[in-house]
C-alpha cells in the first residue's frame, strides 16, 4: 500500500513528478534518475520502480518520432542486447533486497554517475562492439534493480563524440525500451498493483506538462547548460536518497 494518502503527501508527489518531467523533457533521461529517489521518500522503492517505469513508457512516445529519426541505432540495439540479457538479475535484487539497501544502492549509483560527467571524461572515438554491450549489462543490472537504466547510459552519452540532438534521441529509444524490459520481470514477480497503476495514470498529466516545459527549455538554452542541469539534477537526486537510507538505518 502507498505511504502517501493525506492531500498534502499527494500534492508533494505531483510536484516531484512534475520536476522529474521537466528534467526528462530538458535532459531526454531525467525521468527515472530524478523520480525514483524522490519517489521513494515517500514509498517502498519498489512501488516508486513501478510508477515511474510506466510513467516513463508513456512520455518516451512524445518525442518518439522524431527521437527514431535522430537516434544513433547501432549503439542502441547493442546497449538493448545487454539490457536485456542483465534486467532480470537486477529485479531478482530489486525483489529481495530491503528498502534502505535499495535507497543506498540508488544513491550511491546515480551519485558516480555525476562524479563522472562533472570529472569531463570525453571519449575521442566510439567503443567497440563488446564494450558498448557491456555497458547494455551494467545498465540492465541497475535497470532491474532500481529501474534506473540510466546512469552508466547517460555518462556515456554524455561522453561520447556525438551532437547534444543524437545523444538525447538515442537516449529516450533507449530508455523506452528498457523501460518495457524491467517492467516484464516486475509483472512476472506479482508488484504490480493497482494503486501504482492508477498513480501513474494520476500522475501523467504533470509529467507530461513538465516534460513538455522541459523540452521547450531544451530547444531555447546553450548546450553547455544542457551538461551543467544534467549533473546538477543527479546531485540533488543521489543526496536525498542517501539521506533517506542512511535516517532508516539509522532508526
């Protein structure tokens, strides 16, 4: 059951959801990095996975047509054959571990993500076949886990030789289809509920809307600015989910 039922935790929610959208429609993969976290102050991370997972599907096909087009397709399908050979494992964990443990391990994840985008490791050429699958395993790991596929994703993106557009295209295919692949395991295991599924319907309307913000911020800002709100936002995020975990274990 939600931990949120009082008027006032809702409201808190729609606006987390709200500044989650803003950050997906302006970063292309800001929904599952900013909303989990704050989510899962709130509620079991699992049922946070759950809510934003489908909230995810649904706004990753806003932009779904032009994002095809632009998309870098070989680095995508070979991040989706790891993706999709790894999410299962992460579920497993994501079904047995406690929830401070899932909290710390969001932190911790989403926290090294920063650390590497702020550090400016730029990459000079794309990475062989097998390393690029690689990275489809470790990002299905955490896709499964915590449904967070992101973090080692995007700092590859980030990194990469590519334009800001083909970055963040790849990166919304991508997401859209690792979304789908961690909520299979998810149904499979019996958490899907009907509270989270009429959350998520609940809560589209302000995803959508910030998302669409977000995406309008995107078009008229600097691409430096696009890096700077990138990090910015994953700070935020990795420290108010360790300081969630580390006040349950400490209680």
């Amino acid at each position: 059951m939600p931990m949120f039922t009082l008027p006032i935790d809702i409201a808190v929610g729609l606006v987390m959801l709200f500044v989650a959208g803003l950050a997906r429609g302006f970063t292309g993969f800001g929904m599952g990095i900013v909303a989990i976290p704050l989510l899962s102050l709130m509620m079991p991370p699992t049922d946070a996975v759950v809510i934003v997972l489908l909230l995810q599907v649904y706004v990753s096909l806003l932009n779904f047509q032009t994002s095809v087009r632009l998309c870098h397709w070989p680095l995508v399908n070979r991040l989706t054959i790891g993706s999709i050979v790894a999410t299962p494992v992460g579920s497993w964990a994501l079904i047995y571990l406690s929830a401070n443990m899932l909290r710390l391990c969001i932190a911790v994840i989403v926290l090294a993500t920063a650390v590497t985008l702020a550090a400016g490791y730029r990459l000079k050429m794309i990475p062989s076949g097998r390393k690029v699958l690689a990275l489809g395993v470790a990002s299905g790991i955490l896709n499964g886990l915590a449904g967070m596929s992101g973090p080692p994703v995007v700092a590859f993106f980030l990194a990469a030789p590519l334009s800001v557009a083909v970055a963040r295209a790849s990166m919304i295919i991508f997401f859209l289809i690792s979304s789908i692949l961690a909520l299979i395991p998810l149904a499979m295991f019996g958490k899907f509920h009907l509270w989270s599924m009429a959350g998520s319907v609940v809560g589209l309307p302000v995803v959508l809307l910030g998302s669409v913000a977000g995406t309008k911020l995107y078009l008229s800002s600097h691409e430096g600015h696009f890096r700077f709100i990138s990090i910015g936002l994953l700070v935020l995020a990795a420290v108010l989910a360790g300081m969630r975990a580390l006040d349950g274990f400490m209680a």
